[in-house]
C-alpha cells in the first residue's frame, strides 16, 4: 500500500499503521486523515488479519494533534465538516471487528490523543505525553475527545484536562486508566502490543468481533446495551466456532477456531 504520510507493514498478519510526518510531530493534516481512512478500510479487507496497531514515527511524538496550520482559514462550515470527517474515522476505528491498538510513544495532544482514545487499547512509552490542550487556541476538542476522555477517566479528571489544557505523563496516564500499559521505551511497547494481538488471535475471532460491538453498544445513544449482549450472544450460537470451542473444552485440546 502506498501513502502520502503513513507506513504501512504486516508481519504475522498484524498491521502496523505508523504516521510519517515525524518534521511535525506526526501531526494530522488532512492528507494524514485521509491516508488513516485509508488503511483501516483497506485492513477490513484483509483475511486472517489478527489485529492493527498504529504509532507515530520518531521518538518525540505519537501525534501532536490536528494541524494547526491547518485551522487559519476556517469558516464555520469547513470547521464543521473537518470535525465530522474526524468523527466518522475515528469511529470506524472504534468500529473495527479486529482490535486495534496504539502505541504511543511521545506526545499525544489533542487529536492525537483522541486517535489513540478511539482505538481498543493503548499502550505508551515512558515519555509518552497525554493532553487535550485545543482550550489553549481558543478551540475545544473535535475528534470526539470531549466524549471518550471521560469514558475513560470519568467526569472530574476528564473536564481538569479540558479545561486547564495540562498534559499528564505515562505514569500519571496509566493510574487514570486512560492506558493499558506503560513500557520502557517504542520497541518495548510494540512487543507488548503485538504478544496481545497474538494472544487474542487464538480465541474465537467472531467472538472477538462481538466484544468490540458490545462494549461500543454501551456507549451509543438510545441503545440497550444489556438487550444488545443478549442478542449478541444468541448469534454466537449460528457459528461453527461455538461448536468447536465447546468440542475442544471437552475434549481438553486447543480450539481450532475457523472465524465463522
Ligand atoms: N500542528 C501543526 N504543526 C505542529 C503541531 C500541530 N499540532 N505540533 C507540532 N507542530 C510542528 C511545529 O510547528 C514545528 O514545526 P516547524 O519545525 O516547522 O516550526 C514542529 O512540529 C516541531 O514542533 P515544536 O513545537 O518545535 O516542538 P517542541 O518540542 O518545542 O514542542 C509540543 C512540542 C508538542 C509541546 C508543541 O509542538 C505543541 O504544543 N504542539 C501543539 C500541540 C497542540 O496544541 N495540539 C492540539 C492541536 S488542536
């Protein structure tokens, strides 16, 4: 695959989506966006892929956040439509039947801390930088951060970071629950990511697909989220993979999931 701004590469089916644009801090322009659109929608298309994880190239930043440059001339529909463009990505990402995880290893501002808050987990470097700091040009959060940062680390902490634009460090990160683990340094962090990917890849990937379903179901409006596992779970039982799972228990071996 050929990209203006990302590197693309599969080794054992996992896709690493990295972001190229290290001279500014891997901060996302609109052919960056674009290029991410890109790569998640040519990964679903991808058979046996066991999961994405997406990091920033370089060693100072995951992504510094939306191009600043980029918000000079804004009006007010070019604005509105930039955000929804972001909004759609990003929840595509959440969306994705394959986990996807970031590895952030640097800073992780405003959209980027957003981009890393829509993928399943996340996993930082120790100098790894976490802020929604847009209150600092006079803007808010518009890739969906004034919405997921307090799915992670609840209300308080979540309105502290918005409205006083701090930046928290990978420490402080991990004890909000805002990340899942903090390595010493980018390859560390990426050995983490891909030892879980493969971990997960040996379980039923229906059922896998139908984790990420049901816990983005919790968050959507107007959804029953209880009524949603239900019917989740009773659809489980039209795969061969349920067979098999079962057999496999009983018969004390390792499934043998086919994925359908
Ligand atoms: N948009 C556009 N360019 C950005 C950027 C962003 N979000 N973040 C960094 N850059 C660019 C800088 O303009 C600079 O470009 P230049 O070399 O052409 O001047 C380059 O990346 C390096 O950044 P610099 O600021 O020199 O690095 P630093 O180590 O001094 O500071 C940060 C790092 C992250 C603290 C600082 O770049 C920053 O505050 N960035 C903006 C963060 C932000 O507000 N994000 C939310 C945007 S909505």
């Amino acid at each position: 695959m050929v990209f203006e701004n990302l590197l693309w590469e599969i080794t054992e089916d996992i896709l690493t989506i990295t972001i190229n644009r290290a001279d500014k801090l891997n901060a996302l322009n609109s052919a960056t966006i674009l290029d991410i659109k890109k790569a998640f929608e040519e990964a679903r298309k991808i058979e046996q892929l066991k999961g994405v994880i997406i990091t920033g190239a370089g060693e100072k930043a995951f992504v510094a956040g939306a191009d600043i440059a980029e918000f000079k001339e804004l009006n007010i529909q070019q604005a509105k439509t930039l955000a929804q463009r972001g909004h759609d990505i990003f929840f595509y990402i959440e969306h994705m039947p394959v986990p996807v995880i970031a590895v952030v290893n640097g800073f992780a501002l405003g959209g980027g801390c957003e981009l890393s808050m829509a993928c399943h987990m996340r996993i930082a470097t120790a100098n790894a930088k976490f802020g929604q700091p847009e209150v600092n040009l006079g803007i808010i959060a518009g890739y969906g951060g004034t919405q997921r940062l307090i799915q992670y680390i609840g209300k308080a902490k979540a309105l502290e970071l918005h409205l006083t634009a701090d930046i928290i460090d990978a420490a402080t990160a991990l004890q909000l629950g805002l990340v899942n683990y903090v390595e010493v340094d980018k390859t560390a962090a990426l050995d983490k990511a891909k030892s879980i990917l493969q971990k997960i890849s040996t379980k039923g990937p229906v059922a896998v697909a139908k984790v990420i379903e049901c816990t983005n179901a919790y968050f959507k409006e107007g959804v029953d989220g209880f009524a949603y596992e239900v019917n989740a779970f009773a659809e489980l039982f039209h795969t061969e993979d349920v067979k098999e799972g079962v057999a496999a228990f009983l018969e004390k071996r390792k499934p043998a999931f086919k994925g359908k």
